[in-house]
C-alpha cells in the first residue's frame, strides 16, 4: 500500500523563556493576535530553569515582521523538514530510510499522530546535509 504524505521545507525559529508557567501561553496569544500560523510548535527544557520554544511559521516573513514589532527576540531562521500525510505502519520508517541511504544524519525529531490517521513530523539534519537530505527525499 502506498503511503500518501508530503515532505516539504520549513524555517524554524527559536526563543528562550524562563521555565515558568504561562510562558508559552503569552507567546502563543501574541502570535495569535498578528495573524501568526504556525505548522508546528514544541517546547523543550534547556537547564533547570529554562525552556526552548521553537516556531514554524506558515509565512516566515510576517513572523519575523511581526517579532520585530513586538521586540520579540528570535534566533533564526533555520532549516527543517516537515511531513504530514496518512499515518501508516512504517512511515517513519521509510523517510528514515531514505536519509540514511543518502548518509544524512537526523539530529532530532519530533512527531505526532492525529488518532484519525494522519501523522505531522518535524525532521532536524544539520544545516551542512539540508541539501543532500532534501535531494534524498525528492523534495
């Protein structure tokens, strides 16, 4: 059976938060109000005391407009890859496959499934490999 997903090229931009709640909510809810989209969002701890909150925007260009408007301070753009598509049994399995054949180093990740049967998955290779990943994929 053949698996219908896409594989497409993202930017993705981080800002450091202290590790506190309503951290996330309040840059979220300002994102929101600019008109902001984002395909996916994560957060994860840096230290003790620090979280990382990383943005893939829908539109690079109105996230960095609207970051400098609000003095938001973010790091980036950087490169990433994002599929989303029907999740089935090895369809991780087989993008994997596809970067390890072209020697291509998946550094982190991050996925999940909707429980209707579709997957979104965030794939991190080191800015040196974004070439030869996104050549391996077909992109």
């Amino acid at each position: 059976m053949d698996m219908a997903f896409t594989i497409r090229r993202v930017d993705y931009f981080y800002t450091t938060v202290k590790d506190q709640p309503g951290e996330a909510y309040n840059l979220l809810a300002l994102l929101e109000g600019v008109g902001v989209n984002l395909m996916a969002f994560t957060a994860i701890p840096i230290g003790p005391l620090h979280t990382q909150l990383a943005l893939f925007p829908e539109e690079t260009l109105k996230l960095q407009s609207e970051a400098q408007k609000a003095g938001l301070v973010l790091e980036g753009p950087y490169p990433a890859l994002l599929a989303q598509g029907d999740d089935e049994l090895g369809a991780l399995a087989g993008i994997h496959e596809q970067l390890f054949q072209a020697h291509v180093n998946v550094y982190a990740s991050s996925g999940v499934s909707d429980g209707q049967g579709s997957f979104g998955y965030v794939i991190y290779v080191r800015p040196e490999e974004y070439d030869r990943a996104v050549k391996a994929l077909g992109i």
